[in-house]
C-alpha cells in the first residue's frame, strides 16, 4: 500500500529518541557506569528543558535531581531540539569527561550555538 503524502513525517514522530530506564538496563549491575549513563541523561535532557527545546514545558528533574523525564520521542521535540539532539548525541554520549562530570555541559552549550546560528 502506497503512503499518502505527510504519513513519513507522522512515522518520525513516533521514533523515540530515548528511554531511559530500558537502556540503563543494558548496564546491569555495574553501578559506575549505570550511574554515569543516568547523569548523562539527566544532564543532557534537562538542558533540553532549560532551553525550551520540548514542545511542551516540562519539569525534568524533581527537587532531589531526580530525572522525572524517562522517556522522549521526535513528537516532544521542537525542530531546534532534534536538530540538536542529532548535532550533540555522540559527541556527548561518546565523552569520557561528560561521563565522569555530567554537569560540565560544555559540549551541549557548543552544539546549541551552532544550532541556533
């Protein structure tokens, strides 16, 4: 059956981009690098929040530093926020140091510039 026209777009949106807790799974029961994975999430979606890249306003981490958004498909993003996400992901996820400092979002404010030029 033949796609009508805009029906790609609407299969996108339904990409999820992340969940965090299926892929934290993947770690096991190596807790260093569980936790580094779950600040690199908390740290990198809340800089998504900070700078109004969701679609909707949405509180990322509670008042512990708990990340509260577990999971995030295209259809949350704004354009700017998944061109971003496209530009930062493996330069972020790949980094040593944002592994060891999660709250260095060096890289992140680098990538924002560019996406915002």
């Amino acid at each position: 059956m033949a796609k009508k026209s805009g029906e790609k777009k609407e299969d996108i949106e339904d990409v999820e981009i992340w969940n965090v807790d299926e892929t934290l799974k993947c770690y096991g029961r190596d807790r260093l690098l569980r936790s580094q994975a779950e600040g690199q999430f908390t740290a990198i979606i809340k800089f998504l929040s900070d700078n109004g890249m969701f679609k909707e306003k949405r509180q990322a981490i509670d008042e512990n530093g708990k990340l509260l958004i577990r999971r995030v498909l295209v259809r949350d993003l704004t354009d700017e926020g998944f061109s971003f996400v496209k530009a930062v992901l493996k330069p972020w996820f790949g980094s040593k140091a944002t592994a060891r400092d999660p709250s260095n979002t060096t890289i992140l404010e680098k990538y924002l510039k560019e996406v915002r030029k």
